[in-house]
C-alpha cells in the first residue's frame, strides 16, 4: 500500500491553511435558501465531510493475547506558534548520524478518567486519567529532500502498560486500578519497527485537539515477548507539546 500523509500536516497546515483536512459538499446547491435534490443516494447529506477515510480499529498484542483497546490520541512537538517542529535529529544524538525530522507520541488506551482527580506541585488542579492498559509509540518520521519520508518512519521509543481485563472491579472501587508497566526502567526494546500508511494531523495552528487520524503499526521484542500494537482511527485527543522532555 501507498505510504499517504495528508497535505495539511506538514504543508498547509504549517503555512497557517484552516482545517485539519479537506472537505467536501455532499448534496446540490441552495435555490432560494432551499436545497433542490438532496438526497441523489442514501450517502448523501446536506454537510460538509471530511475526505479521509479512517476506521475505528485498533490493537495491542502481548504473545499472541490481545488486550481491548478503546481509544487512539497522539502528541507532537511543536513550535510556540503550534506548529510541527522540525528537530535537526530525532535520535536526539543517539543514532549513527543527525537525521532531521518531526516527532510524534502515539498512543492506544484503556483509561479512566476523574474530574478535577489530580493536583501539581504548583498547585493546578487538572483530571486524573488513569491507564489500565496501552501502547506509548515514540515514532520520528524524517525529512528527506525537503519531503516528509513516512516510509523511512522509525520508531524510536514502546511503552506498553497491560492488566488482567477480565478481572471485574472490586466491590466499592469506581475505577480499575492503573495496570502494570511491561516496560519497566532498564528493560531493553528490541527490534524496534513501525510501519505507516497514513497520517494526518488536526490544525494545530488554531488549537484543534482532535481529528485527523492514523494507519501504523509497530511491533518490538520485550523481555522475550513479542508485542504489537497499531490502529486504523481518527485521533480522539490530539496534543501539541513544546517540551522534548515530553517524549
């Protein structure tokens, strides 16, 4: 399959075009404010739609045992304008050569969220979302020739988190409890690949945070277990970051 991203990821959408993708009308034009022949088919309809194609599909596999997943979101760091910042090396100096290029967190989850459940340092109250269990794919995508190569994506960092989701909640509990890291500090991520056949970012510029979408899988060895992860969806929450620390 043909590698596609969308024009406006890293073209309109960095030179300040609206919209996360392209539209569409469905349906004729109005005639003294009325719509004549609406309905041509039963596809038809009076608003605009967007012109990409994603499911609602996703997966996470630990040895062959899947594990439900519910929600696809990413993060990408960007400049203080919002848009997609292009860094002069993904590796971040950890590769045999600077390869220039964006960076971006895809994420797979199960989680639960409670209002107002969490409180900073500094005193900021934000919501609490809780991971039972998911994927964290750290990808760098490079920029060859002036063009954004999403065939030569490399996966740079796997997080995955997992839990025994056939254990119901416990009397008295509102929500699942955080599940367990797979990816533990010191454990190695081994044969590290993804595979993308199709992105596309929401405006980042105007401070959409949701839309667009991805095709992609990725798949690492931890621990001797072979895992897999990916998703065919528009992206629930789309963060921007301006902290490489974030990644």
């Amino acid at each position: 399959m043909n590698k596609i991203i969308a024009l406006s990821v890293f073209g309109l959408v960095v030179s300040g075009m609206t919209g996360c993708q392209s539209v569409q009308a469905l349906g004729d034009k109005l005639t003294d404010n009325k719509v004549v022949n609406l309905a041509k088919s039963a596809t038809s309809s009076p608003f605009m739609t967007t012109a990409t194609n994603y499911k609602n599909d996703r997966h996470m596999t630990i040895d062959g045992t899947s594990f439900p997943i519910s929600e696809t979101s990413a993060r990408i760091l960007t400049d203080n304008d919002g848009k997609p910042l292009l860094v002069d090396d993904i590796f971040a100096g950890q590769g045999d050569k600077a390869v220039a290029g964006y960076k971006i967190m895809v994420m797979n989850r199960t989680s639960s969220v409670a209002a107002e459940g969490r409180t900073l340092k500094d005193g900021k109250v934000i919501d609490n979302r809780m991971i039972h269990r998911g994927s964290k794919a750290l990808i760098g995508i490079p920029v060859v020739g002036g063009k954004v190569a999403l065939d030569s994506a490399v996966l740079l960092d796997l997080d995955i988190i997992y839990d025994d989701f056939n254990k119901p909640l416990a009397d008295g509990s509102t929500f699942k409890p955080r599940g367990e890291k797979l990816t533990k500090k010191d454990v190695a991520v081994n044969d590290k690949r993804v595979v993308i056949r199709s992105l596309t970012l929401p405006n980042t510029i105007t401070g959409e945070s949701s839309g667009g979408g991805i095709e992609f899988v990725a798949t690492a060895t931890i621990e001797g277990k072979k895992v897999s992860t990916g998703a065919n969806s528009a992206f629930e929450i789309f963060e921007t970051a301006k902290d490489p620390k974030r990644f």
